[in-house]
C-alpha cells in the first residue's frame, strides 16, 4: 500500500512476524506509516494494554535483521517437511 503515491501521508500498514519469523503465537508485528498516524494508534493503544514483553521485542528485533540465508534455509527445511506428506 505503501507504494501509491501519496499512501504515507494517510496509510498504516501492519504485518506480522508469525509466520516469516516463525513467531507464531508472539502476537508481534509491525506497523509502518507516517509518524502522525502511529503516533495516534499508540495513543490509543496505550490506553488498552501496557505493553509487550521486553524479551519478546527483543527478539523481533533481531529477527528482522535476518539476512536471505535464513529464509532459504527455512524454507527448505519446510519443503522437505511438505515432501514428506
């Protein structure tokens, strides 16, 4: 979404780390837009809950620095898995 011009101005676009850092269940993602637009939804958000775990951020954090190698060997190991069946 992010790509159409003009889309960062009113656009926030969220994804998850579940499946692509094998952080199913962590409830961890991301969210990308101008600083306006998360700056209200961390302001909303901030009155619904009061936080992650810290490990947990940590954690996503360092998995976002992944380089490609990774993923070409998890999706290999997931191939194999899938031949199997």
């Amino acid at each position: 979404m992010l790509a159409v011009e003009g889309a960062i101005d009113v656009v926030i676009e969220l994804n998850s780390l579940s499946k692509s850092h094998n952080m199913a269940g962590w409830r961890v993602g991301i969210m990308t837009g101008a600083r306006e637009r998360i700056d209200e939804v961390i302001r909303f958000k901030s009155n619904m809950d009061s936080g992650m775990f810290l490990p947990l951020q940590l954690a996503a954090a360092k998995a976002l620095e992944l380089e490609q190698d990774w993923f070409d060997e998890i999706n290999l190991v997931y191939f194999k898995r899938k031949k199997e069946f």
